[in-house]
C-alpha cells in the first residue's frame, strides 16, 4: 500500500522504515512502514488522470489530493509518502522507490 499524505494526516509520522506490526503466533506476517518527507512536486497529466469503469476521467490539475482526507495538496508544500507492506510480499526484497515521482525529498 502507498499514500501520499498532507503534513496535517502526517503531522506524526517520521522519516524512515520500520517494523509496525510483529510476526502473529498464529502466522500472520510483520508488517513494515517506510516514510519520507519531502515537497510536492508539479503533478503531470497522468499523475491526474484516473480510470472510472475503464473510462479516463481527469481530476483537478495544478495538485495532488491527500489519500487520507482528500485536502489538495499544492507545488511546493511539505507532504509524506508512507509505504506499508507485509514481510515477504512483493516489496520484501526492497521497496519500490516511488516517492521521488511525487516530491522533492529533503
């Protein structure tokens, strides 16, 4: 799972990867947490492009919208990428590094 969130839904979260969850008794995997901070970058087209019944629909351009509560999140405003994923699912190997699509890491 990976979020973009506002400095507002992220105001507790810190850079870094960790370990959120331990491995359950009964088998359930760990889960682990990556955060980064940095700023919003200039969304591009595709970025505001999403598919509603297979058809294009284009959201509101000139920013990105929180994935928690939906506040625009403008060019140049400080915001979070979390990454959450289960130990040995597909990002057990090493996350894939997407928060640089979206922001400028500080």
């Amino acid at each position: 799972m990976r979020h973009l969130l506002c400095a507002t839904c992220a105001k507790d979260k810190q850079n870094g990867t960790r370990q959120i969850y331990a491995r359950s008794p009964i088998g359930e995997p760990a889960e682990f947490e990556r955060i980064v901070w940095g700023v919003a970058k200039t969304p591009t087209a595709e970025q505001r492009t999403m598919s509603v019944n297979g058809e294009p629909m284009t959201l509101t351009a000139g920013q990105f919208d929180c994935d928690l509560c939906n506040a625009p999140i403008r060019p140049g405003e400080r915001a979070c990428a979390q990454s959450v994923w289960a130990e040995g699912g597909m990002w057990a190997k090493g996350i894939g590094h997407w928060e640089s699509e979206f922001l400028e890491l500080s």
